[in-house]
C-alpha cells in the first residue's frame, strides 16, 4: 500500500507533464500571431481603387 502512495502521485505527475508539452506541440505559440497577420489592413486591400458606386442619374 505505501509503494501504491508513492507511485500514484509520481505517475499523475508524469502523465501532467506530458499533456504540457503535447499541449505546447498543438498549439501554436504567441509568435505566429505577432508575425503573420490574418488579414490584410482595409486600407492596404483596396488601395489605389475607387470602389465607390456612381449614380448615372442626377
């Protein structure tokens, strides 16, 4: 019984560390985000365009 007490804890202890570092494998860290943007910036999108719609009737 002493030996399962000891083991127990040092096993679950194990397992934790583990899904840490499974965790950290998954998921991507905060530098993607900071160099990668998503999406480009709405102005840079539409750059050198008039996207506005003209009415042919006044």
């Amino acid at each position: 019984m002493a030996l399962l007490t000891v083991t127990i804890p040092l096993l679950l202890l194990g397992v934790m560390l583990a899904l840490g570092r499974y965790e950290d494998l998954l998921l991507p860290g905060e530098e993607a985000d900071r160099y990668e943007p998503v999406a480009a910036p709405p102005a840079a999108a539409g750059a050198g365009r008039d996207t506005r719609v003209q009415s042919t009737t006044r």
